[in-house]
C-alpha cells in the first residue's frame, strides 16, 4: 500500500505554500509571506503552539488531521478568508484576540507604540488616568492600552454593536470588566462629558480609489471599518472637529492614517502634527495636542 505523500507537518507547510504562490493569495492580515501563512494555518490546525515548530515539523500526521488541514488551505484559496477569520484568533503584539467577519482583522501601528508607553510623550505611564480608543472594532486597542497604563480606565467607542460584542468577548478574556467600558456611539455623540489624558483612533480611513482596488481578502471585512470617503477623510474630520473639548489641556490624540497622509495635508493645512515612527514608516501615524485642535 502507498503511504500518502503529505506524511508530516513538514510536507503539509511546502504544500500550502505552494498552493498559496499558485494561487496569489493576499496577504496583510497577521502575516506577510506564504511561508508564515502556512505555519500558522497548519499548526494552529493540529493544535500545535504556534511559535513552535521546530519540534513538530517531521512529526507524523494522522488521516484526520492531514484532512482537516487540506481543508481549511483549500478555504483559505477559494474563499479567500483572512486566516485570522478562518481561526477565529488575530494576534497583535504578542496579544491574542477573538475576532470574526464582524470586525477588522486587529492590525496597527498604534500598538506597537504602546509597547513603549507613548514616550517621550507621555512620561509616566502611571499618570495616565483617562483613555479612549475611538473606532475600537475587536476592542485590540483599548485593551492594549489598559495594559499599558496601569491605572487607566479606559473607554472604547464604536459605530457598530456588532463590532462591540465582539469586543466585549476580548474585554472579558482579558479579564478587564472593571477598566475598560464599552459604548455605542457614533464619535463622539454619545458619550458624556470627559477630559481624556489620552484618545487612541484607528479609524476608518481608506480613500475610494484604494477601497475599489482592494484584494478580495480585505472585503470580507467591515466596509464601515475601512472605508474613509473619496480622501479617506471623512470620520477624520468630525473626529478632529470635536476631540479638543474631550481632552484635557495636556491631553493627546494619536491618529493612525496608512497610506493617507498626503490627503490629510491637504484636508487639514493648518495643522502641524507630530509623525511617530514606525516600523511602516513615519507617515502612518500622528500625534496632536489638544490646544493645537482647539
């Protein structure tokens, strides 16, 4: 009898990366290259660590595992799923998180940001007091920062109740009922008063052109989580509009834009932010203080 020619977790990563070339699959969504697809989908598949793959990867697979991994390759080509959606877990920054095709798959450079506290300019990560992550999607964000800033209570906004029940799974797994609230709001509409240390937004900013030309994989995601109008702009402007009278004097707003800076130049030429950098460069994220958006 012939054994199968996929025996090992090794023949099941060359084969899905060799489906994926073949198929030209987009990538963006926690991964950059097929090969790092492929490890994540096989070994989250087979119940593996993730991040471990050396002492499994001329182990034996069993019939049902080898099928349940072709499976879930062939969705992944077909159906052109995010992996993140085909798995029901994205991980930002060493965080792990649930998240489904109710929410963007968690992605910005806002977090790696937090790693480091937002220093220099915030100087004390305990002085923090008050956040808000505006447009929180999977809630990634406010999490981030909750644990970022120790003594923070933390407010998360979002447009979409369905985006906030997701968020509430991940607020619940990370145990962080008590710091961090969720509210339904269109901005900042329904939010009482406040004077935040500290207001996150990773908002939808995506210009038309860019939406229309999107691969097949960002579709499956929220259309009201990416798409900004005709110059990306158009939550940006009431969000600025608004933000000065829910920070406190010293406050900040940290705005990420992705490829949008030049529109935001031209929509906003009397504003002078910082650029953070980042590992995408140093136009994708800004910073502003709250008497420059007074």
């Amino acid at each position: 009898m012939t054994s199968h020619p996929l025996r090992t977790v090794r023949d099941l990563i060359r084969y899905a990366v060799s489906r994926f070339n073949a198929a030209g699959i987009a990538l963006g969504h926690g991964t950059l290259d097929v090969y790092d697809e492929a490890v994540y989908l096989v070994l989250h598949t087979l119940h593996l660590p993730i991040d471990r793959l050396e002492p499994f990867v001329d182990a034996a697979v069993l019939d049902g595992e080898r099928e349940a991994v072709l499976a879930i390759i062939d969705r992944r080509i077909d159906e052109r799923l995010p992996a993140p959606y085909l798995t029901n877990e994205a991980w930002l920054r060493g965080r792990r998180f649930y998240v489904d095709e109710r929410v963007i798959v968690p992605r910005s450079y806002i977090a790696e940001l937090l790693d480091d506290g937002l220093a220099p300019w915030i100087d004390d990560p305990y002085a923090v007091e008050w956040a808000l992550d505006m447009c929180t999607g999977s809630g990634c964000l406010a999490i981030a920062a909750a644990e970022t800033f120790p003594h923070a209570q933390v407010d998360a906004v979002d447009i979409s109740k369905d985006a906030l029940d997701v968020a509430r799974i991940n607020v619940d797994d990370y145990g962080l009922q008590d710091r961090v609230a969720l509210h339904q709001s269109n901005l900042f509409e329904a939010l009482p008063p406040a004077q935040y240390d500290l207001i996150l937004c990773n908002p939808p900013y995506v210009n038309t052109d860019s939406m229309n030309a999107l691969p097949a994989e960002y579709r499956h995601e929220p259309s009201l989580a990416l798409a900004g109008g005709a110059d990306g702009m158009d939550l940006i402007r009431p969000l600025l509009a608004q933000a000065a009278e829910f920070l406190q004097p010293e406050g900040i707003l940290v705005l990420e834009l992705g490829h949008e800076k030049r529109y935001f130049e031209q929509a906003f030429p009397h504003l002078d932010p910082v650029w953070l950098s980042t590992s995408g460069g140093d136009d994708k994220v800004l910073l502003l203080r709250q008497d420059q958006l007074v």
